[in-house]
C-alpha cells in the first residue's frame, strides 16, 4: 500500500514539475500576445458584405505604431494604438481622388467598419478578425508580405 502513494506522489510531481515548465509558453503562433507592428493584410471582407473584386484593399501596421493602406479607392494613414486583443484606430487621413460608385461605397464601408473595430484576433486559420465591442467582425484580412 505505500508503494502505491508513493508512486502516485511521485507522477503527481512530475505532472506538476512538467506542467510548470510549460505554463506561460504558448507554442500556439497565433495567439492574442503576438503583435501586428510590421505586418500587412488584404481585407477580405468588410462588415459581412465582402470586398469587390480586386480591389486590393490592405491594411498595414507599421513598426512606429501607425496604420495604412489601402480602400479599394484611397490610400489612408494614421495613428493605431495596439494591446494584447486589443485595438484603437485614430483618426485616419487619406487621398480623396474619385472612384467608381461601388469602390467608393465600399471605401464608406471600411472606414465605418474600421471606426468602429475595438478587438483583434488572429484565427487559428490566419485570418486577421477585427471585431467591434459586441465581438461582430468588422474586418476580416489574409496576411500578405510584410510592408
């Protein structure tokens, strides 16, 4: 009989020894603590209604804490402030030379989704989920070359 507790003390000490070693190391790439500085994206779909196609409508995150990219119509730029999940995107700037009807509806769309997005995460899939307060993706982006 204390042969057994004993065995048994000692695998619960391993476990635990074994569980300690690997607690706070996400071996998973794409988790929430990752960042997005230095990285680009075409957005795939914008507030559940896609994108036109070809339009090539980007987003980039710059090193210096700065966002750009690209409406389908527009270049735009501004500030970002980024946290574990989480995501604050400034005021932005832009080109405002004229499009085609559905490119410049689609540009109205990105920047209300983008206004609204205060989440990120990135899916086990890849995809860049941009999410407003209620958890609804606003924006959802494949990784491209980085900027």
């Amino acid at each position: 009989m204390m042969w057994n507790k004993l065995q048994f003390l000692l695998l619960f000490g391993f476990l635990l020894l074994a569980s300690a070693c690997t607690a706070g190391h996400n071996t998973n790439p794409l988790n929430k603590s990752q960042s997005l500085k230095g990285t680009a994206w075409s957005v795939d779909d914008i507030a559940g209604k896609g994108v036109v196609d070809m339009s090539h409508t980007t987003i980039e995150f710059t090193d210096d804490g700065r966002i750009a990219g690209d409406t389908g119509c527009n270049r735009y730029f501004g500030g970002v402030e980024l946290a574990e999940g989480t995501i604050k995107v400034g005021i932005l700037a832009g080109t405002r030379k004229a499009c085609i009807p559905a490119l410049m509806d689609q540009e109205r769309s990105f920047y209300q989704a983008i206004d609204e997005v205060t989440s990120w995460e990135i899916a086990e899939t890849g995809l860049l989920h941009l999410s407003n307060a209620d958890g609804v993706d606003q924006l959802t982006a494949s990784r491209t070359e980085d900027p």
